[in-house]
C-alpha cells in the first residue's frame, strides 16, 4: 500500500514538471520541428514522450540537467490529422505525457496545430476519380456521393439524424474532354429508388439550378475545389423514418457559359437574395429563382452543343430522430 502511494506521488510529481515545460513548435512545408524542454526531474521518463504515435526523434540532457526532447517529423508521419476549413489546410496532432500503460488516456496533452494556404489547384483525395457512384455518359463519368461529417471522404453511414447536414457531392470525370463545369440542375427526394406516380417527392433543387431548400432552411452550396464538382451540404428536414433517395440531374457544362437554365444558385438569408455559387457578381442571373427560370433550346434530349446530362441516385439515406435511443442500435451500412 504504501509502495504504491509513493508511486502515485512521483507521478503526480513529474506530471506537474511535464506540465510546466517549455514546448517551442515551428511549422515547415510539409513537417513540423518541435522542442519540448522539460525540468531535470522529468528526464528519467522522457520515454513516455510523445507527438502522435511517435516518440522523440531526438533527446539529450542539457548542461543544466534539463531535458530536451525534439520530435522532427513529416505530417505523413504520427498520425497527423489533415483538415480542410475553407481556403486553409490544417495538420494537426498532439504532444502527450503518459506514464500509463498502452491504452490508458495521456496525463498530459498539449495540441499542435500548423496552418496553411491551401495550394491552388489542390484537390481532397474524396474528388478523385473512383468515388462514390460513377455512371458514364458521353464518354464522360459521373461521380454521387455522401461524404463524411469532415468532408474528408466517403461517408460510412447511411442513419442520418434529423436536422444535421448530409454533405452531397457530385463531380464528373473529363477524360480528353474540355474542362467542364458540374452543376445539379434538379434533384429531389423520394421514397423510392426509382420515380413512381405514387412516390412521396420532397423538392431539393429546381428552377434550373436553384436550392430551394436554402429558403426553407439552411442548406447552401460549399465553395467548390474544382469546377469539375460541387457539394450540396443538404439539411435533412424530412422523410424521418424512411428510407429516402435523392434523385438529381447532373450537367457538365462549359463554365463560360452560365444563364438563367445553367447555374447553380443558394438563396443568402441575412441579405434576403438569391446568390450565384461561381461569380456572385453574376448573381443576377438567379433572379429568376423567384419566378421561372426559362430553358435553352435543346438539340437533343440529353446533350447539347456544350454539355452533357445523367441522371444520378443516391441513397437508401434512412433519417432518424436523434432523440431515439434505439437510432445508435440501427444497422449502419454504407451507402
């Protein structure tokens, strides 16, 4: 008992001294350097160091019997996180002291963040070609999926609570074609995979191009990172308790020409308009969204002369109460 009272004190000891520490961090292009000076009193257990999953690269006792651990390693490296928020890319991680063993949380975490521009013409490994549900047209690929609640790849989950957002994306491949631009220029939900007279239709996108549900609620388009695809971040309003499936008509169309019947417009609450996604300079081309939005004359049924047409379905997205408690009991396969 008493054996393992003193034990606790020097933990409790050296916990305090890690606590204390100087942590110095320098982000690189793509690694981070860290210096991590800790009392003398922590030396003995610079073994229990660590930046992810990684222990210190490198470690000495200074003239002073201070500790000095140096953690230099690439963001590939001890599990960094990798974030996306707007046009800044994040790589995050986490300076940790745990005298436990293996599986027992940290006594101490210190956070690491490093902050960068994201680089023109980057895009997430979630828009490459490959994802989600491809179909051809054309000799182009289309490309409908749900991403995960970081936007950082395929959702693994098809139980959406009610309310939360379903992050949508939609992109085409190009091949030898010109660069194009995809837009969703309607998409509803069903009940049904396939569309049948009776089956119950919630409107998602029409008139064109226009969200109508982010007059009702707070859906809106992502800016995109590509011209090639879009993500419709879609509040789920609707179809709790079902299975629901969203049926949109994908284009790929020549960025250089957008109108009234080409556009891909989300309506901006706190300034009470309607706005274009790709030039909101432009945005006077959604007007229209309040009343019809007129149709370009069509020289074939699916194809014009600058663009191409698919229809896309995606789901079973079942929408549950998040105040269900057998919601977390429910089978969550992928989509």
């Amino acid at each position: 008992m008493v054996t393992h009272l003193y034990l606790g004190v020097i933990s409790v000891a050296v916990f305090a001294t890690v606590a204390n520490a100087e942590i110095n961090v320098v982000c690189e292009k793509d690694s981070v350097k860290i210096t991590w000076r800790i009392p003398a009193e922590g030396v003995p257990h610079a073994a229990r160091l660590f930046l992810g999953n990684c222990m210190a690269s490198q470690f000495k006792v200074l003239p002073t019997g201070e500790g000095e651990a140096q953690f230099n390693y690439k963001f590939v490296d001890c599990k960094f996180t990798k974030l996306l928020k707007g046009k800044k890319q994040l790589f995050q991680n986490e300076l940790t002291y745990r005298p436990k063993a293996k599986g027992q949380p940290a006594a101490f975490v210190y956070p690491i963040e490093c902050v960068y521009k994201r680089p023109e013409g980057w895009v997430p490994p979630f828009l490459n070609p490959g994802s989600g549900l491809s179909e051809g047209r054309g000799g182009l690929v289309f490309h409908m999926a749900l991403l995960d609640e970081q936007l950082t790849g395929i959702a693994k989950t098809n139980i959406i609570p009610l309310g939360s957002f379903m992050p949508i994306w939609a992109a085409v491949e190009q091949k030898s074609h010109q660069p194009l631009l995809l837009l969703m220029e309607e998409c509803l939900a069903t009940t049904t995979p396939e569309l049948q007279p009776n089956s119950q239709v919630h409107p998602i996108i029409t008139n064109k191009g226009c969200l109508a549900e982010s007059m009702t609620g707070n859906s809106k388009f992502l800016p995109r990172y590509h011209s090639s695809s879009v993500v419709l971040y879609l509040q789920s309003k609707f179809g709790l308790g079902q299975e629901v499936y969203i049926h949109c008509k994908l284009v790929a169309w020549d960025p250089q020409v957008l109108d009234e019947s080409k556009k891909a417009c989300h309506y901006v609450k706190p300034d009470m308009r309607w706005e274009l996604l790709d030039d909101p300079a432009r945005s006077s081309i959604c007007s229209c969204c309040d009343s019809t939005c007129r149709s370009r004359s069509r020289r074939g049924v699916d194809t014009d002369s600058r663009g191409f047409s698919y229809n896309s379905v995606l789901g079973p997205l079942i929408i549950v109460d998040p105040s269900d408690s057998n919601a977390d009991s429910m089978s969550k396969s992928p989509l």
